[in-house]
C-alpha cells in the first residue's frame, strides 16, 4: 500500500516507462530527458503560480478574508467530528 502511496503522489509516475525505455539508449538520452523534464516542471509551477496569485489578487472575497482562519478551523473540526463519530458506528 506504501508503495502505491508513494507512485501515486508522484507527479512522474507516466514518465518512469519512459525513462527505463530511454536507458536502453544510454546515459545520455536519460540525462537530456531529465532536463526536459525538470525544466518543462518547473516552469509549469511558475506560471501556474504567478497566474493563480494575480488572479486571486482581482478577487475581494471580504469576510471570507477577515475569518478565514475562523472558517477553516471550523471546517476541520466538523471534519473531524464527522469521522470520529463515523469511526464509533
């Protein structure tokens, strides 16, 4: 179970195939593949970062922003609550 957990909470668990079928081809090919890979992650997390940011920035969300903290705590104890009482029946 851990280790499906761990394949699949990867972000490159469709790319492992990929890379045993590139090692046959050498170092090389494996190498010029990680860098592609690296940089074409990367620069997806950047962008989808900054675009996220400045979009939530055009968003007045007012309470929501004041008890945020309110909200969330209490949605995590409800949460919670409810699996806890889930658990007993």
């Amino acid at each position: 179970m851990a280790l499906l957990l761990v394949l699949g909470s990867s972000p490159m668990v469709e790319g492992i195939p990929a890379f045993f079928a590139a090692s046959r081809y050498g170092i090389g090919l494996v190498l010029i593949m990680s860098v592609a890979f690296a940089l074409s992650t990367i620069a997806a997390y950047v962008i989808l970062s900054v675009s996220s940011a400045s979009g939530l920035q055009r968003i007045n969300l007012g309470p929501v922003e004041r008890y945020g903290e309110v909200i969330s705590g209490g949605f995590i104890a409800t949460i919670g609550l409810v699996f806890g009482v889930w658990s007993l029946l």
